[in-house]
C-alpha cells in the first residue's frame, strides 16, 4: 500500500501491525480439534474435525497438509414420538479419514473438543486394514459426541448437514 504522508513531505510512523521487511509472522489457526469444511473431491461441503496438522510437508507430500476425520453420511432428524430404536438407526454417523491439502479445506470459527489423535495417525492412514478400523473407533466418538450434543445443544452445528 502505498504510504501516508502528513503534511510537507514527512512519512507517518510505522503502525503496530506493520511486518519489517523480510519478516513475515504467519499464525497458526489450524490445529487439532478445528472444524473446517472440504471444498474438492468426493468429500465437497462435508464438515470434518482437524486431526493433525503438517505445515512444511513431507518427502512424498511436499505441500502442508492435515489429516481431517468427517462426517460422509449425516444424522437424519429425530423426534420424541418416535421408538428408541428408530432414534438409534436415525443416529447414526458414517465418518471417513483423509489427508488433505489446506488449498481444499475452508476453515471456521467452531471447534470440537474429541481426541482422535491416538485413533488417526500417519501409519493408519497408509495402511488400509489399520485405515477400516480407525474409521470404526471415528464413528464410535463421533456417534457419543452426537448423542451429548442432543441433550446439551453444544456442537450441535457439526452434526447438520450443510445446505448449499
């Protein structure tokens, strides 16, 4: 931008947000627990929990990127007259795990507050076996975090579907 003078040819004080020259300070607001929405691929506008970041990249990865777990298939509505078991099958969450590059996820204020970092890791991700059953550990903590989320009204946002 160019800079502001004030009067005959001197130069405003540097503000306190003004970066030195070369020094750029980047925040980092996308860490474990953050709710961000995916933008491209199978996945498009489904919400999903960040599980581990990795901003400089890897040998085979060389751009940052996180490991999101989400929510493929929503809980439908449910109401007081109908069975408990209907609620239970209404309930039910069809999650999925994967890397992502930060290009493709939009990130929002929310958070949710679930540990999967001992469930989704690396090593479970490259191996398809550990990968099916990480994605069962995934629906069973996201399925309670619903079920708390109906009778307290917290995080209620993360389990409706997104309308676009």
């Amino acid at each position: 931008r160019a800079p502001r003078s004030r009067g005959k040819g001197t130069m405003a004080p540097k503000e306190k947000g003004d970066a030195e020259a070369g020094e750029v300070k980047k925040t980092k607001f996308l860490k474990a627990g953050k709710v961000v929405i995916l933008l491209t691929g199978r996945y498009a506008g489904r919400k999903a929990v960040v599980v581990k970041t990795q901003d400089e990249g890897t040998p085979d990865r060389s751009y940052g990127f996180c490991i999101v777990a989400g929510i493929d298939k929503y809980p439908l509505k449910i109401s007081k007259k109908m069975s408990v078991k209907k609620r239970d099958k209404r309930s039910r969450i069809k999650p999925f795990i994967k890397v992502v590059n930060y290009n493709h996820i939009m990130p929002t204020r929310y958070s949710l507050e679930v540990d999967l970092k001992h469930v989704v890791n690396q090593e479970v991700i490259s191996r398809v076996d550990a990968r099916s059953n990480a994605r069962k550990e995934v629906k069973k903590v996201l399925e309670e975090k619903y079920k708390t989320s109906l009778n307290t009204g917290k995080n209620r946002w993360f389990f409706n579907k997104l309308r676009f």
